[in-house]
C-alpha cells in the first residue's frame, strides 16, 4: 500500500462511519495566541471542547500537519538519531463531539488497523490507564472491558498518568487514553522479549501508532475532578509510523514519505544513504540525510501556511530549523551550495493533492528557502572555523563548556542560533553555558531596546504572533524587504 493510499484508506474508513473529513489546519496556529505551531489534531477543536461554538458535526476525520518544536511537545533533538519522530508529521484523527464514546472508537481503531490494514493482530500492544490515587483518577476499567474480548488480557498495558492520561491545562477537559503499540520486529527478536516489555521504552521497532483520548472529566481550579456533561473522542495516529507499520519498514524514513526526498539529497551530496542509526561508524551522514529530509518538510510547510524566517519568535524557530540542516549538510555530506532549496519541488508534488497549498507556493517557498542558504552559508565556514579554535582551546584548558559570551559571539557575528552551537558542542562531548547566553543575549537586546524574543510552552500566554511579516505568497521578490540579515 503506499502511503497515498493508506490516507485515503483512513478518511474513507471515517467517512464510512459518517464523519465529515474537514481539512488540515494551517501548521502555524492561527487565533490561539497560547499556541505556537498546531502540534496535535485536536488543536483546531479546542474551543468546542471548551464549549464554545458549534462543531460542523458531531463525527469529524482529518490528517492535521503538526509541528512539534517548542513547548511542552519539542521533539527537535531526537530527530535524525531515532528513525520515528519528526518535527513535522501528518498526524491522522477521528473525533467525537459529544456522540460516540470508546466502544466506537476502540472497535474502529482495530477494525482499521486489522481489516483494511492487515496489520497482525499478534503484533500490536494496547494500553489502558491505569489510575493515580494520588491524583484521585481512577483506573479505566471502562476501555479495559472493551479491549479485553478484543485483544486479550495479555496484551494489555497498564499505563501510568503520564502516558495514559490527558490533559488540556491545570483546569478544564481531561480523560484516560488507550494507545496502541506496534512491534516490528523480526520473528528472532520476538522470540528472544516479548514486545510488550519494549513498549514505551524508545524501542525504534517497537513503536506508538495510535492514542484514543476520552475526555469525561472536567478538572476544577480546586483540582477535583467531575464528569463532563458531554463525552468526546479525540483521537491521533501518526501517518509516519502507520507507513511504516503497513509498508513493513524498519523505520519512517525507509516509506515512500521519505524515499523520494532521500533519493535527491542522495543525488545532491553523492553519497548513498545506508540507513543505519545514529552511533555506527562513520554513518553520520544517515543522521544529516534524515535529519535534512526531516527539517525540509517541516521548514516548506511553515513557510507555505505564511509564516517566513525570522529573528523572532515562531519565524525564528523556523529559521533555527533550516540552520540546523544545512550545517548538517555542510558538514557531513560536503553541500556548500544552496541544496535545501532544491528539495522543494519534489515536496510539493508529492503533496499536491494532500496539501496543496505547498505545490501552489512552491517558487515562493524555494526562493525564501535559497534566500536563508545563501545569507547562512556566507557565514558558516568562518563560524565553524571560529568553533573549532573555541573548542581546541577549551580541550587545552582541560574545560567542557562553550562560555555564554562565546555563543553569543557565535550567535551575532556568524548567525549561530545557541541550539546548533549546542549542537555542535554536543557532537565534541562538550556542552554551552546557556544562562550565560541568555544574560549576554539579554544584556544585548537591553542595550538595543528590542522586543525579547519569547519561547512558548503549549498552552501559555504569547504576548504576540508573527503573523505582521508574512506578505503574502505572488510576490517572491518581496521578501528580500521583509528579511532582514544582521551586518556582520
Ligand atoms: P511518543 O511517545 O512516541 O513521543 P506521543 O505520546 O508524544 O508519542 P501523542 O501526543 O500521543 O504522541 O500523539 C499521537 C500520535 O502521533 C502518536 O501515537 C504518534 O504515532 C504520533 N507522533 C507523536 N509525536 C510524533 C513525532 N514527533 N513524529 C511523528 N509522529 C509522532
Ligand atoms: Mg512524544
Ligand atoms: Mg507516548
Ligand atoms: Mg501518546
């Protein structure tokens, strides 16, 4: 099946049971000022979780593209060394406005995963909240009922309030979740463990697809807990992995969601990708290749939905991400050339018509794309050179961390986000002293009177949005006035 077909398989599967397939929300949150990117499918139904307004129906599907970058959800750092999270992923949902409850939404989800996809019933894992006393939420013996003639008892899970337990805020909507877990690994493997003692435990075969929330309570300021009037489903399955799961793949990046993206920057850099983990000898090039096929997707999408680099806020996250690959490409796969850019057409026809705002931008994607490279890689050699002596000394001082005042030199004068020198660092066995760099930071934005540039957490207050320097998509030669490159 590829992966084309197995989102239209899930819609389908949806629109059979009578929801209404609604479109992705743009990637960058829009009207939630405590939200920076979309980072989960319920992101766009909050509100008629809450309460306010009226769903266009009680049953709704959809493939929501989320990033997941900053706040609470931030899975930037393991992207490229683990082969399953990505800072941009389609994550696919079915939702239930006050109607169905977990009957529906557990047998569905296994009709789905076994019948329309076929995937073996003896290799998936069920998990079930298992309560917190202290917390006063009792144990889910509602979704333990259902699942037990379904699965059996001995592939249940019993999973503890941080995996198994969801919560909108300190107050408001929560519920007990069931996931469902896949293990891909060969018939050898399973014989040596059985894979429900590797769920949860960052097994790359033995992978999250599904979460099925249920929200039935209501959290009180006081922090207890009363029964909602109405109970909702919301439901998140990440598109990736199921490709994955279905195409019978040991990792995401060997789908053909990544291949054709890979197969280019194979082209680009000339070196083949060999698809081993992080760690082996001499394969950091699989980490940048993944790493680049990765960070392309999620910086096009952004960018796509109206939010350009900048150096502030959500526009700077973007820029810390393009950053990111192209000094992966730079230093491990020899591209000193503009090659982010390149990737863009591929991207956009392979999701014309999934998204097709990306394919209906993609010049002007591509030129903000070569825009960034071509201001980044001015500067990288010499930054990088400046690294090097940096660390050269610290290792002659017997030192392990990067001063605040060095990243920051690094930030100004070379363009180094403090992630990617902290990056870098890493890759030395060495670390940054990031409070430094902040009050160095600080210190600077004092004396220039700026804006502070704030990170967000999911649901926190953001004083304001990026939004004022988006300009629009017909007028590419625009942008060059609205990106401003710091004079170095
Ligand atoms: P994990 O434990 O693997 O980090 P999660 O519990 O944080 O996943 P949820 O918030 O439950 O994820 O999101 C629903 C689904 O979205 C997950 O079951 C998973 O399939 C998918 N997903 C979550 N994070 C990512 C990611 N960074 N990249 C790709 N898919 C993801
Ligand atoms: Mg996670
Ligand atoms: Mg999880
Ligand atoms: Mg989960």
């Amino acid at each position: 099946m590829t992966s084309h077909e197995i989102r239209r398989h899930f819609l389908d599967f949806f629109r059979s049971k009578q929801h209404l397939i609604v479109p992705s929300a743009s990637i960058v949150a829009k009207n939630d000022p405590t939200l920076m990117f979309n980072n989960s499918g319920m992101a766009q139904f909050k509100d008629f979780f809450l309460g306010n307004g009226t769903p266009p129906s009680k049953r709704v599907a959809d493939t929501q593209k989320c990033l997941r970058v900053s706040g609470k959800h931030n899975d930037l750092e393991d992207v490229g060394f683990d082969t399953y999270h990505h800072t941009m992923f389609e994550m696919l949902g079915n939702w239930s406005f006050g109607d169905y409850f977990k009957k529906e939404a557990i047998q569905w989800a296994w009709e789905l995963l076994t019948e329309v996809y076929k995937l073996p019933k003896d290799r998936l894992y069920v998990s079930v909240f298992q309560g917190d006393e202290r917390d006063n939420v009792p144990f889910d013996q509602e979704a333990f009922d259902l699942w037990k003639p379904i699965v059996g008892e001995d592939r249940i899970i019993y999973g503890n309030k941080k995996d198994n337990f969801w919560e909108m805020g300190d107050t408001g909507p929560c519920g007990p979740c069931s996931e469902i877990h896949v293990d891909l690994r060969s018939a050898e493997e399973v014989a040596e463990k059985p894979g429900k003692e590797l769920v949860n435990a960052d097994h790359p075969q033995v992978v999250e697809i599904w979460n099925l929330v249920f929200m039935q309570f209501n959290r009180k300021a006081d922090s207890s807990l009363e029964p909602l009037p109405a109970r909702h489903v919301d439901t998140g399955m990440g598109f990736e992995r199921l490709c994955m799961a279905i195409q019978g793949k040991k990792s995401n990046y060997d789908t053909d969601v990544f291949s054709g993206t890979i197969h280019v920057i194979e082209e680009l850099s000339g070196k083949p990708y060999g698809g081993t983990m992080a760690g082996a000898p001499d394969r950091s090039s699989d980490v940048a290749m993944r790493v680049i096929a990765d960070h392309i997707r999620a910086v096009s999408f952004a960018i796509a939905d109206g939010l350009v680099p900048s150096n502030a806020k959500a526009g700077y996250v973007i820029r810390r991400i393009l950053r990111r690959a192209i000094r992966y490409g730079y230093s491990y796969l020899n591209l000193n050339e503009p090659f982010m850019t390149k990737l863009v057409p591929t991207l956009a026809m392979q999701f014309a018509d999934v998204f097709p705002e990306l394919n209906a931008q993609r010049d002007f994607v591509a030129t903000v794309i070569r825009e960034e490279e071509i201001a980044f890689l001015r500067t990288l050699g010499s930054g990088l050179g400046r690294l090097d002596q940096i660390i050269g000394q610290l290792t002659t001082d017997s030192k392990t961390e990067i001063p605040g005042e060095t990243v920051f030199e690094l930030n100004d004068t070379f363009g180094f986000p403090a992630d990617l020198t902290a990056l870098i660092a890493r890759e030395k066995g060495l670390t940054i002293d990031e409070a430094g760099f902040q009050k160095s930071l600080q210190e600077q934005k004092t004396r220039s009177r700026k804006d502070a540039t704030s990170s967000a957490g999911d649901w926190i207050e953001l004083a304001e949005t990026d939004q004022v320097e988006f300009v629009g998509y017909d007028q590419p030669e625009a942008y060059a006035h609205i990106v401003k490159y710091r004079k170095i």
